[in-house]
C-alpha cells in the first residue's frame, strides 16, 4: 500500500495502459482497492498471484508481474506485466522478473503451461518474451480495439520443459 502514489504516477499513461487490455484510467481508489485484494490472493484459491517488481538494490517500486487464470485442472495460467515508467524499460528488470516468475509458476506451483498475450504491434514486449522462452502459438485477429482500430493479439506460450532446459528443478533464476 505504500506504494500507491507511486504506481499513480505511471499507471494512467496511455502510453503503458494501450499494452494491457485496458486503457482506460484508473482512479486511485479502483487501484487501492486492486492493490488490497492483490496481496491476499492464494494461487490455488483466487487463481492468481501478483507481485511488485523492485530495483534490488533501492527497493524501489518498478512494477507488477503476475500469473492469473491458474487451473490446477490444465496446470497453466495466463502471465501478465508491466513496468510502470517508461524510464526503466529495457533495463533488464522485466527479464529479470519475468524469469523468477516462470521459475515460481514451473517450480513451485508446478504448472506445465504459462501463456500470455501480447498486441501483434507492440514489438519490444514480444522481442522479451521470445528471449524469456515464449513460443508463438497465432494470432487473434482484430481481437483488441485500441486508438480508434483493431489490432490483433499475439498469443505465446512456454512449456515447464522448455523452461527446465534453461533452469532446471534446483537452480535458480535472477542475480543476488
């Protein structure tokens, strides 16, 4: 929660909210009450877990990571990022991130399938989930409506064996 005006400051920028699904602002209270129920969710209960990205070294709030949609039954969920300010983008910290959270859903959760989508034109995200180990699967077209068009999503995924071939069971992913 103490880092409510901080995720206020970037969130509503359109520039970020048009690569989510959801561009419309947010109001704070939507988001204090996102965040809330965000820190009390149980992957096996909600289907879901949320979690800050930070710098390492200052703590600072850079983001959110999550694994959403969990199904115990297909042992796969839906991956979701963003890094709030467009300042700490290709910095490495959403490959850092993203990494530890693979590790967690094949890991921990065991789950055999993570899945995402992306929009077909944002480039710089598809580029970082190919280098995490994301496949192509196809395309939706005109799946999403945004700035007056449709654009087509991207679906992705990654296999817990795929995963394993890079970081398998009892190694670890992301530096100290």
């Amino acid at each position: 929660m103490s880092d409510l005006d901080i995720i206020m400051q970037h969130w509503n920028a359109f520039e970020i909210r048009k690569y989510l699904g959801t561009p419309l602002p947010m109001s704070k209270n939507a988001e204090r009450e996102w965040l809330e129920s965000a820190t009390k969710h149980s992957p096996w209960k909600d289907g879901k877990i949320v979690l800050a990205i930070e710098d390492k070294k200052t703590g600072e709030f850079l983001g959110t990571i999550s694994l959403f949609d969990i199904s115990p039954q297909m042992r796969r969920a839906e991956f979701g990022i963003a890094i709030h300010q467009p300042s700490n983008h290709n910095k490495g910290y959403g490959t850092d991130a993203t990494g530890v959270t693979l590790w967690i859903g094949f890991h921990v959760l065991g789950l055999n399938s993570i899945y995402l989508y992306a929009l077909d034109r944002n480039k710089r995200a598809i580029r970082a989930y190919e280098k995490a180990g994301f496949k192509h699967v196809g395309v939706f077209r005109n799946a999403i409506y945004v700035e007056g068009q449709f654009q087509g999503l991207v679906a992705m995924d990654i296999l817990s064996e795929e995963f394993a071939e890079q970081f398998p069971p009892g190694t670890l992913t992301g530096g100290p």
